[in-house]
C-alpha cells in the first residue's frame, strides 16, 4: 500500500512528498529508484543489512551515487546488521560513503538479544531532497 503526502506549501516549485512502502520486492524497486536519482544527498536508514544479493546491489548502488558526487549517509543498526561484513563497509567508506552503525546498548551492558534491545524499530527510511 502507498500513500503520498503532498505539502500544503504551494510556493515550492517542486512538493516534497512522503511515499510508504511497506516491505518487500517494492520497498527495494523503490530504494534503487530513489538511489539512482539523488543528485546531492541521501540518507538511507535501515535495521537489517546483510551481505546478501539485495545487499550487495544496495552496495553497488550506493557506491555509484557517490561517485556521482551525491553526499550518502547510511545509518545501520549494529544488532540488526551485525552481519553486515567490514569488508563491505570498507568498501562503502572507500567510495565516500559515510555509514554510521547505531548502538543502542545501554552502558554497562551489551545488547546481546533482541529482548535487551527493547528501545529498537525494524523500520528502513531512505530520503534525498
């Protein structure tokens, strides 16, 4: 299901709009149309990020935008993606690409399951203006 929101602004030339993806084979036809038209800067947030096919094409894409000069951010979280190898983020840090892993483990003591996790969302958010 998709909704857009428009804004109310109507002295912007060009409405920012909001489009829910909910999941799934549209969420990353979605994500890779997003990342193929960023022309300055886009933010990509994601709970999961493994080093599969999907993965892999999401690198590839991400890598590309930023050798087109578009500012990236990939902000990971650090339980959700702990598989995400550091060959991979080397690879997205040589490109330029500024990934950041969230940790939201409390001090003193680890984040070891999703239980002690219980301040975490599974959502996936990418923007670019």
């Amino acid at each position: 299901m998709k909704r857009k929101v428009r804004s109310q602004n109507s002295s912007a030339k060009a409405e920012p709009r909001l489009t829910l993806v909910h999941g799934g084979t549209d969420y990353f036809e979605q994500l890779h149309r997003m990342i193929a038209e960023a022309q300055t800067e886009l933010h990509v947030q994601t709970y999961i990020f493994d080093p599969d096919e999907t993965g892999k094409a999401v690198v590839e894409a991400l890598v590309a935008a930023a050798k087109r000069n578009v500012r990236v951010t990939l902000l990971v979280d650090a339980y959700g993606s702990g598989s995400l190898p550091k060959s991979m983020i080397e690879t997205l840090q040589a490109a330029g690409v500024r990934i950041r892993l969230l940790d939201l483990g409390f001090p003193g003591r680890a984040c070891t399951s999703a239980a002690d996790c219980t301040t975490r969302s599974s959502s996936q958010m990418a923007s670019f203006p």
